[in-house]
C-alpha cells in the first residue's frame, strides 16, 4: 500500500542508525575512568586511543562519502553497520593502549560512513522546507546514543563487567540492519511511496538530481568551490568542540569533580539530552524563517550566529566550584553547538546537486575529523600538564572562527549548471 510518509520513516531509520553508532563509540569513552584505572592508562594515553578512531572516522567521511555516491546508501549504509557492530563486540578483547588503539581505528571505518549516508539520503527523500528538521532528526540519534550509553553501560560494566558492555553495544547494529533493509529503497524504486508523495518530494528539491560535469572533472569542480571549503572551515572548527565534550566529559567527571560511575550515569547524560534540543532548535527555527521567506542559505546562517553564543558558556563551567551549576553550563554550551551543527550538516544538501552531496558531506568530516583529533590530542597534553580549563577555553571561543567563516565564505549557488538557485 503506498504510503504519503515514507520519507518520515525512512529518516527516523536513520535516527537508529546514528543512535546506535553514538552507543557504540560511546561505550569506551564511559567506561575510561574505570579502564584507565585498571589498565594504568594516563590522559595522553586515552587521547591517543581516542585519536585513533577520529583519524579512521574522519578518512572514511571522504572514502565512504564517495563510496556511497557510487553504490548507494541501501547498500553502503548495510556494509558499514555490519562493520562497525563486528568490531565494536571485539573491542572488548583489548587489554593495552595499542589494541584499543587498533579497535578503535577499525570500528571509525565503518562508523564514518553514517552521516554522509544519511545527508546524501535527505538530499535525495526531502524537499528544502524540511531537510533541517529531518537533519535535526538523524543527527539528533548521535544526542540520543550518547545519553542512552552514559545511563546503561555504566550498570552493565557494574553488573556483569567492562568488557562484556562492549559485546551489548555492537549486537544493537545487527537488529537496525533488519530494520534499514526493510524501510529503505531509492526514492524513484520505493515500492510504497506514493505519487502525491514522490511529487511533493520533487517539487522542493532545489538543487539538480546530478552534476552537470561527469568523471574527475566532477570531483576538481568540488574542490574549486568556495562553498565547500566554507563548509570544511566551519566544521573542522565547531566539530573538534563536540568531540571534547563527548569523549572527555566521562572522565572529566572523574577527574575534577569526583565522580563515581554510578553519578556519572546519573548525570552524564544530561548535556546529550541538551543537544538533541539544540538539533531541533536550529532544525526547526531555520524552517520556520524559510517558510515566512527568508532564503534558505540566509537563515541557516541566521542560525549559525545565534548558536554560537551559547557555546561560551564552557568557560565559566571549568571555573565554577559547584559541580552540578557545571553539568548545567556544558549543557548549555553542548545546546548551542547542536544547533550550530545542524546547519552546518545540512548546508552540503541545500548547496549541491543530489550526487555529490555525500562527497562534500565527507570532504568536511575529513577535515573536521582531522581538526578533532589533533584537538583531542592537544587535550590529553593539556590535562596532563596543566588542567582542564586551557581546553573549556578553546571549546568555547574557536567556533566564533567557524561562524565568521561561514558567513564570509557560504554564499547562495549562481551556476545554474553545477548548481541551482537557492530560494
């Protein structure tokens, strides 16, 4: 029976996914205070574990991007998942900095190829007036998993051990997989999509399906853009902000604030349900400006400014002695940053035809992934030397940078040839 809402269901998929890759990532990151302790780990040592899977995730953000422009998403998606499950159980086989260093490379293989899939698939399902709020719906997952894994993996590593909350994470991929292959087929292919849907969907596009330029010269045209490097800037210097809140924000609860892991899954999860407000903030108040008539690339950056205010608001909580007033200012911050990212996920779909919209979408993640590593590696030296505030700082003044280069930089498309007008 076809269906008036199969792209609502398709992208609440892509919720799943990106649910459980945050779950799987996360395990590690939550349970670090507990494996640091056992394993003799120092800051550094974590910094270069965690490193490991950004430099992995952020090569496969291009790879994968192109890959999945070239097989698809039903397929890409499927490959990727099976990966990263696999790998994910295995890591609790790791007994020393370099094996989890390895699991963690290999499982950012597969994870990288999430977020240029379900851009790519929201280009291809969505008209413009809804494409943040169904952005804000799969990136919103991430929020979503990382909150899920702050409460239940600290009581499955205190019930039955660390490493068996490893194998718990990665069996919840192989039960999406059975999920995906059902909901998801190409928009022109779906069997239950129906004609007033596909026509709604088509109507809105305003980008082409495919790029007028074929071949090599396809992906130099990408790289002559000034857009795409706005949108690489922007996200290499909001991007490494999110991974210092999500990987370090566990033992950082332990460190200065004196956390056990029972109060770490009491509150830890707190700023992830802050973010997936943020998500839906910048979602639907960019759909609310472009439905009373401001352009859609005007009020993504309308947006973007706004949100970077909050951002700041890490500063002040490496400073505060009251630990929970802490909690609720990196919420706050982590609420800015989401809103922030959002627009920023969604500006390859709103600025390039459909077929290479997970390649720019992976261009940016390489960067970004880059920028996040080195940032979480910075962070590791910083902590070891010195103290946590050096990196708050940073995490709350860099993404006024990434603002200004995205307003400066991001401008509506002319070419009609390589891109259509935005309205």
């Amino acid at each position: 029976m076809a269906s008036k809402r199969i792209r609502w269901w398709i992208v609440w998929t892509l919720f799943g996914s990106t649910v459980v890759n945050y779950i799987d990532r996360q395990t590690f990151s939550v349970l670090a205070p507990v494996i640091s302790r056992e394993l003799h780990f120092s800051h550094t040592d974590l910094a270069r574990i965690i490193s490991s899977f950004q430099f992995s995730y952020a090569g496969m953000w291009l790879v994968g991007g192109v890959m999945l422009d070239l097989v698809g998403t039903r397929l890409g998606l499927s490959l990727a998942i099976v990966w990263w499950s696999a790998i994910s159980m295995m890591t609790g086989l790791a007994n020393s900095v370099s094996s989890f260093g390895a699991f963690r490379f290999l499982l950012g293989i597969g994870e990288g190829c999430n977020w240029p899939g379900a851009s790519k698939t929201v280009a291809e399902w969505f008209p413009a007036k809804e494409r943040g709020v169904a952005v804000a719906i799969f990136d919103s997952g991430s929020s979503v998993g990382g909150a899920l894994a702050a409460i239940l993996v600290p009581w499955i590593a205190i019930f039955f051990g660390w490493r068996y909350a490893f194998v718990q994470s990665g069996l919840l991929g192989f039960i999406w997989l059975a999920v995906w292959l059902t909901v998801y087929r190409p928009l022109d292919r779906h069997p239950r999509v129906s004609a007033e849907e596909r026509a709604l969907i088509k109507s809105g596009h305003d980008t082409a399906a495919d790029s007028s330029q074929k071949g090599l010269a396809k992906w130099i045209t990408l790289l002559k853009q000034p857009n795409t490097w706005g949108i690489v800037l922007g996200r290499s210097l909001t991007d490494p902000i999110w991974w210092f809140y999500v990987f370090w924000l566990p033992q950082y609860l332990s460190d200065a604030r004196g956390f056990s892991l029972k109060q770490i899954a009491s509150f830890a999860w707190i700023p992830f349900v802050a973010a997936d407000i943020g998500n839906f903030t910048g979602g639907l108040t960019s759909g609310f400006l472009i439905k009373r008539g401001m352009t859609v690339v005007r009020a993504r950056k309308w947006v973007c400014v706004v949100s970077s205010a909050p951002i700041l608001a890490g500063i002040p909580a490496a400073t505060t002695h009251n630990p929970y007033l802490a909690v609720i200012l990196i919420s706050f911050a982590v609420w800015g940053y989401a809103s922030w990212s959002t627009m920023g996920l969604t500006f390859p779909s709103d600025l390039f035809p459909q077929d290479v919209v997970a390649t720019v979408t992976g261009i940016s993640g390489l960067g970004a992934g880059v920028a996040g590593a080195l940032f979480t590696l910075l962070v590791g030296w910083l902590v070891d030397r010195f103290s946590y505030f050096p990196a708050f700082f940073l995490a709350g003044t860099v993404p006024l940078l990434a603002t200004l280069c995205v307003l400066v930089i991001i401008r509506p498309p002319r070419n009609a040839g390589m891109e259509q007008a935005v309205r």
